[in-house]
C-alpha cells in the first residue's frame, strides 16, 4: 500500500487539486482521501479508473508507480556553496550564466533536463534565513524582503517556506507565498502570489495579484487580473474576463465571463456566456445562456436564452425558448410567456399568455393578454386592460 499512498499524493499535487476537491468530486469524504495518502486504507476498485483519469495516468502508475527515485531534500540554510560553484554548472548547456537560483538533480555526473526530473519524485526545499553581511549575495536577495532572485527547480518541488521572487519549476509547485510569478510545468499549491501564475495543471492559491493560466482546475481567493481554466475555476473577485472549460463560481468580475458549465457569480462588468445556467448579480454587458436558465439582477445588454429569464430590469432585447419574468425591458421580448412591469418594444409569446403591469410600447401577439395598456397593434385570442 506504501506505493500506492505516495503515488497516490504526488499525483494529486501534480494535478493541482486539494483533498477537498478530491473527495467531493470522487464522492467520498476528505478523511477518505487522507487515509489513502497516509497508507491506512485504500479507495474502493471502482474508483481506481476515475482517480487515473482524473489524474491522466494509468491505473497502474497509479498503483505501481513509474520506477522513478527517491524524493531528494535541498535545506536552503547557510551553506558555503558561493564559495563551491558546482563544476557541472559550468560545463552544462542546460544553465544559462546568470543570477538565477537553479536547483537540479542529477544523475551520476549528467543534469537531468526538466522533462525527465519531472517524472522522479519531487525535491524538497526548506527555506530559512540566511545570516550574511554581503547584501549582494544571491542568498541575502533569495531570503530578505529587500531584494528579489528567481528561483528555478528542474522537476517537481515541495517548499517549506516562501520565495521572495519569481518561482520556475519544470513539474508541480507545493509552496508558501510567492513574491512573483510562479511558472510551472504541473500543478501549483500555494498561499498568495504577488505576479501572475501560469500552470500545466490545477491551480490552487489564497489569492493571485496577477493573472491565473491553469490547464486544469483553479481554486483560490481574489485574483487581481485575468483568470483562465481549462477546468472549473472556484475564486472570488477577479478584476479582469474570467474563462473557464467547466463551471465558473466567483465573486464579482470586471471584465467578461465565459463559461463552458453553469456560471455562478457576483455582479460581471461585461459580457456573460454559458453553456449551462446562470446565476448572477448585476451585468454590464450581454447575456447568452446556450442551455440553461437565466437569474440576474439589472442586465444592461441583450438577453438570449434556451430557458427561463428572471431578472429585474434588462436594457436590451430578450429572446429566449422558456419564460421571462422581469420589471422592465426597453427592448423587444420574445417568450414562450412574459410577465414584467413594462415593457418598451414588441412582444411576441409564441402561443401563451402575456402579463404586463402597465404598458407595452410597442406591437403585442400573444393567446392571452393582460395589461394597462398598448400604444401598438395588439394580435391576440383575448385582451383584459387592467387598471
């Protein structure tokens, strides 16, 4: 079971999703998912396929592991290696000559490229506080606020401690705070990044001051730029266009939205596409629901929808296949049935009832109408003007 247990975890980080995640989305508990990465037990046959698929592997790298080394731990402390330059750095066309921190493993005398350290188990990297007068030094920049060095592991890594500057890494990141971007060729798990974060997986991080580019999922705080998944993205505000391969849950968003799954979020400063259903605040912009039902405050754009629309009031036209309950609509309202205060266009209610509150500005066809009053042609089975 021991294999299976540390396959099991570094896969999951790899992937950039949390125990949390995990569990809800294999239906199990988060207890569940800790006792398999801690040997004690392991998940039920049925759930292998879905775990590898989750993670992109086979069912049995994920049981049996792909032959790759022992994790190797870098402590990060007061050393001496400015004063030992590594004869291998010089020699090697992987590094360039520069004042980047590059962590690397090797293989007998030979650097492993990133590609093939990746595939190994990742590198440990605990970070204290280097005690140096030379404010120069690569290492007092590295650890002290004052001065940023970036920081390059050529594989997967696991950081105990934050990284004052940029981070690369060629596999997953497991970190603390990072105070510029992070770059990483797998997943990245950390608390808050001052930069952006560009990911070959999920994306899990207290908050990003930066844009979020994830191959995978995307779970964190505030975003303070774009923020793009291929995956579900879970966040809260973000200040630019949200863009999301599944569904989208956030707070309120500056730019547009676009959503391949259901889109729940708070007030949207532009545009709003989904593929499923909508639940929102105010939005700026237009409306498009391809396969759902529409639930928002204000929208200041047009509304097009395949399901029902329940809002307050809308600045444009709405045309959709279901229903539409609204205050006012400045525009033309096409429905299976309407109901709204006011409406300044044509109505058209392909063969139900129209219920209007008190005047529609423009042309009404409808089966049944009832209304205060229409200042344009009425075609309908059954009119009752209401006071």
């Amino acid at each position: 079971m021991t294999n299976f247990s540390e396959n099991f975890k570094r896969y999951r980080r790899e992937a950039g999703i949390n125990q949390d995640e995990l569990a809800s989305r294999m239906g199990v508990t988060p207890q569940a998912v800790s006792k398999w990465e801690c040997g004690l037990s392991m998940p039920d046959v049925t759930l292998l396929i879905p775990l590898a698929e989750l993670f992109g592997i086979t069912v049995d790298e994920l049981l049996r592991g792909d032959g790759t080394a022992e994790r190797v731990e870098v402590e990060t402390t007061t050393t001496n290696a400015e004063n030992h330059p590594c004869e291998l750095c010089d020699e090697s066309d992987l590094l360039k000559d520069d004042d980047t921190v590059r962590i690397v493993m090797c293989l007998g005398k030979r650097i492993l490229r990133a590609e093939e350290a990746t595939k190994r188990e990742p590198i440990l990297i605990k970070i204290e506080k280097v005690k140096t007068k030379d404010e120069n030094s690569i290492f007092h920049r590295l650890f002290e606020k004052d001065g940023k060095v970036e920081l390059s592991v050529y594989g997967n890594c696991e950081i105990d401690g934050d990284v004052n500057g940029p981070l690369q890494a060629g596999g997953y990141v497991n970190c603390g705070e990072v105070n510029g971007n992070v770059d990483a060729g797998g997943g990245v798990s950390c608390g808050e990044v001052n930069g952006n974060v560009n990911a070959g997986g999920g994306v899990s991080c207290s908050e990003v001051n930066g844009n979020v580019d994830a191959k995978g999922h995307v779970t964190c705080g505030e975003v303070n730029g774009h923020a793009h998944a291929n995956g579900h993205l879970t966040c809260g505000d973000v200040s630019g266009n949200v863009d999301a391969g599944g569904e989208v849950n956030c707070g309120d968003v500056s730019g547009n939205v676009n959503a391949k799954g259901n889109a729940t979020c708070g007030d949207v400063g532009g545009d709003l596409v989904s593929e499923g259903d909508v639940e929102c605040g105010d939005v700026d912009g237009d409306v498009v629901v391809r396969n759902g039902s529409v639930t928002c405050g204000d929208i200041d754009g047009n509304v097009a929808s395949q399901g029902e629309v329940i809002c307050e009031d809308i600045g444009g036209d709405v045309a959709t296949r279901g229903d539409v309950t609204c205050c006012t609509v400045e525009g033309d309202v096409t429905a299976e049935s309407v109901t709204c205060d006011t409406i300044e266009g044509d109505v058209t209610c392909e063969g139900n009832d129209l219920v209007v509150t008190g005047t529609v500005e423009g042309d009404v066809r409808a089966n049944n109408v009832t209304c205060q009053k229409i200042e344009g042609d009425v075609e309908a089975e059954t009119v009752n003007y209401v006071e």
